[in-house]
C-alpha cells in the first residue's frame, strides 16, 4: 500500500501541489492527504478543527480521524494509536475539538454581525 502524501489542492483548476508552509498560507489551497495527486484531487479538504461539526467529525474515516488528531489537533501518536477503533479516537478527538471554546457551527442568518467588536474597547 503506497504511503500518504500530504498535498495542497486548488479545486477550481485542481492543481495539486506537496505541502509546505509557504503554500499552506494560500486561502485558495486546500490541505489533503492522499496516495498520490489523483486521489488528492478527490478526497475532500482535511477539516478545520475550529468550524468542525459534530456531523462532520463523525464522518471522517478512521484513517482520516488519525490524521485530524495528530495534524490539526496536535496530539501524540499515544492517544492516536491506530490499534484504536474509530469510535475510541472519536470519543478521544470530540472534547478535544469541542472544549477548546468551540462549538459546532450553527447558522442563523442576520447574526454575522452580532461578534464584531465596537467602539474603543479597553
């Protein structure tokens, strides 16, 4: 089995490029981890942990879950062991993501404005 890559996608040309930090500063790339550009092109972008739904989280592979836990969340190769089964990592990955202050996305619309900050705050 060929090993995981981890590339940066731009769908609208789907071009694909070998991560690296500069590249990774681009908002037009998309990070993927895949066996090789054609299947990079195809797998969807790995999630943002802090816009992550509960949903979402819990459509990820195993595979990919492993990879959201060491690459997006930082954590060690001992909490994601792969001998884990995929609900263990998600129970491990869940108050991770969602104790950070987050909380699954929830739309409601009128309210993009509500956040912004106003006048001189100390």
């Amino acid at each position: 089995m060929a090993k995981l890559v981890r590339y940066l996608v731009r769908r609208k040309t789907e071009d694909v490029y070998i991560w690296t930090k500069m590249l990774a500063k681009r908002k037009d790339l998309e990070e993927v981890f895949a066996r090789g550009p054609e299947e990079a092109v195809k797998k969807p972008a790995m999630p943002n942990p802090d816009t992550i739904s509960l949903d979402d989280l819990e459509t990820l592979t195993k595979e990919d879950l492993l990879l959201f836990g060491i690459h997006k969340l930082g954590m060690d190769l001992e909490q994601m062991d792969p001998k884990r089964t995929k609900d263990e990592l998600l129970d491990i990955i869940k108050p991770a993501v969602f104790a950070r202050g987050h909380e699954p996305p929830m739309e409601v619309p009128g309210t993009e404005q509500m956040n912004r900050p106003r006048g001189n705050l100390p």
